[in-house]
C-alpha cells in the first residue's frame, strides 16, 4: 500500500490554468498592495516599487514552499507568471499616477 501511495505522489496532474492562477494571484496581490498604499498616500512610483516587489517574493516563496515541503509540484515558470500579474499591475499604478 505504501508504494502505490509514494507511485501517486509522483505523478504530476497538469492543470492547464496553472500559469493563468499565477498570474492573477501576482495580480490580486500586487491590487492589495497597490490599494494600501493609495491609502496610505504612498507615492505612486514607491507604491508600483511596492506591488512589484511583494509580487515576485510571493512567487519565490511559493516555489521555495512547494520545495521544501513537497505539497506542491517546483516549476519556475509559476514564479515567473506570479511576478508578471504584479508587473503589469505595477505598470498601472505607473501609468495611472
């Protein structure tokens, strides 16, 4: 029973929405950030510093989680699109002022 436990975990289902998840929890998360620091009357420059940044941590953080404990499937692409969905929010705060 173990080995067909161990020979389950080892085999990856692939979620076609994966990379589209990323991305708007690089987003979503990048808006709260964004969102807080316009309430916080954080300048617009320094509040898309903020969105970005808190965007790709997240991303990193959840590959390195996936990683250490196995729960997850370690694919650097998902990092990748996490920090995309907050660059392009980041960009909007930009373009918005």
């Amino acid at each position: 029973m173990a080995s067909s436990d161990t020979r389950q975990r080892a085999v990856r289902r692939y979620d076609p929405n994966g990379h589209l998840r990323h991305l708007v929890a690089g987003a979503v998360s990048a808006g709260g950030i964004a969102l807080a620091s316009s309430i916080l009357a954080i300048p617009g420059r320094d509040a898309a510093a903020m969105a970005a940044t808190v965007a790709v941590l997240l991303g990193i953080g959840k590959e390195a989680y996936d990683a250490v404990t196995g729960r997850g499937h370690l694919d650097w692409l998902d990092a990748v699109f996490t920090a995309l969905g907050g660059a392009v929010v980041a960009g909007a705060v930009l373009a918005l002022g």
